[in-house]
C-alpha cells in the first residue's frame, strides 16, 4: 500500500490556507506528548463517507483528551470543502486537532485498488493494553501502530494483528478483524480494547440486515488459524479478504463469498448515505 500524500489547500482554524501555511511548531508539547485526536475520512466521487460518524468519535476521543474541537457543523462542512477538491473524486480527507485549539483538515488521492483487495497478516510480537488510558482513541501517539505495520512489512505481509494482554485477539495496526466461521462472524468487542471502527459498524448493520449470525466477544487465536473466512475493515479500504495468516492460507486462500457479499453491501450502504447526506 502506498502512502497517503497530501494535496491541495488545506482547512485550517476556520480558514482555507495553502499547504505551505498549515504548520503546526515542533517545540508545541502537545505535539511532543501526542496530545492530539484525528480521523480520516474516505471520498468516493467527491463526497466524504460516513463524515459524521467520524466526527461523532473524533469528539468523543477529544472530551476524554482534553482537546478543544470547532462544532461538528464547522468540522462536518470543512471536510466536505477538501473532499470536494480531491483530485478525481477519490481519496481521502483528515482531520487533526491538539490541546492547543489548533484544528486542520487536509487530504489527496489514493489508488483504487487498494480498495478490497486480497491481503495478508501477521501476529505481531507485541500485545495491547486493554487499560491503557488512550485505549479505543485515534490519537497522535501513534507509533506502536507504525512500528507494527513495519514489522509486518519486513515479514513479508500487508497487515499486523495483535493480542490483546488478555490473550485475546484485538484488531490491525489500521484495521478491524473479522472471522468467519461455518456461516457466523465473529469480531472482537469494543472492551477488548479495539477502537470502534467506523466501517467495523457498517459491516455489522449490513451483516444483521442479511440475516447472519454476528458474535461480538471474546476471540482466540485458533478461531483465525481454523476460519473459513476472514477480512478485515478501515475506513479508507472498506472490507479487504484476509486470504493469508502467518504464512499460512485462510481458508481456501481466496476472497470467500460471506466476504464478498458484505463488500458490496457495505460499500453500497456508505455510498447512500454519503449521496442522502450531500443533499441536506
């Protein structure tokens, strides 16, 4: 996967200001402390998707960080501005504050077919912390999801899992984990230290809506290594086929049909919504 670049005039404290204006200083504690919350947003033909669910946790993780927000009317009508400019419709936007009150929203293109595509994982060496006090936030201080991707990387795989410190499995460094199993789902529950992912919540509602059985709770290990199926969920790549786990094959080793089915079906559903939402 490449990574995300930013393009194009950036929203900031109210305004719209080049790039080269959006800086923020390094000697702001705040920054050094990584006391700061943000989300990214996908834009599908222009239209940010599932813009106020993502503003909704955006708020949430800033009252419990003590991090001052513009209303989510400015924030919501500021990410719709750069989603509209991204060149060719499809990308992403972001949004960043800090402690300080400073608050920005940027974005750029990304390449298509990283959408749904087939990937693989890992377990990483590491496990998460169910009572870290930032648990469950998208904050600044980012770096163990970083450190994990490269450790993934360098191990030849496209994502890393981690347990939980409980033993249980909790989610990607940017993603949300989902098994499949004799027709069931299983994904991990929020108090298993997972952040409430935004597209996690489209998948169970479209999930519920087809009639499959969904358990959300307590997973182990052997329920991935014996899965029929497996994907896993973000916001900017919606429902990618897990086909492949520590070296081994999930599954067949191909996109299974629960999981193909629930692609298109939670792809269709942020879209409605994104449409219904721009003509408010």
């Amino acid at each position: 996967m490449k990574p995300l670049e930013a393009e194009g005039p950036v929203w900031m404290d109210g305004r719209m200001v080049p790039a080269e204006e959006a800086t923020v200083q390094v000697v702001d504690p705040n920054v050094q402390a990584g006391l700061g919350v943000f989300e990214t947003v996908a834009v599908r033909d222009g239209l940010p998707l599932d813009a106020p669910e993502h503003v909704a946790r955006l708020s949430n993780g800033a009252a419990r960080l003590h991090v001052p927000l513009p209303s989510e009317k400015t924030l919501l009508d500021a990410v719709r501005a750069v989603a509209s400019q991204v060149v060719g419709g499809y990308g992403w936007t972001k949004i960043t504050a800090l402690r300080t009150g400073r608050c920005v929203v940027y974005g750029g293109r990304m390449d298509p077919a990283e959408e749904g595509c087939p990937v693989s994982a890992v377990l990483l060496k590491w496990r998460q912390n169910t009572s870290d006090a930032i648990t469950s936030l998208k904050t600044w201080n980012y770096a163990s999801h970083i450190l994990g991707l490269e450790e993934a990387r360098a191990r030849g795989a496209d994502e890393g899992i981690w347990l939980n410190t409980r033993g249980h499995l909790a989610e990607g460094c940017t993603s949300t984990l989902f098994v499949v199993h004799r027709g069931r789902i299983f994904t991990p529950a929020i108090a298993d230290g997972i952040l409430p992912g935004i597209t996690r919540g489209v998948v169970l509602e479209a999930a519920r809506g087809l009639g499959l059985l969904v358990h959300e709770g307590k997973i182990r290990l052997h329920r991935l290594e014996n899965a029929d199926e497996a994907f896993l969920t973000s916001s900017l790549r919606a429902v990618r086929p897990l086909v492949r786990f520590d070296g081994r094959t999930v599954g067949r080793g191909e996109p299974g049909p629960i999981t193909l089915t629930l692609g298109k079906n939670v792809a269709r559903l942020r879209m409605e919504r994104a449409h219904a939402a721009a003509s408010l």
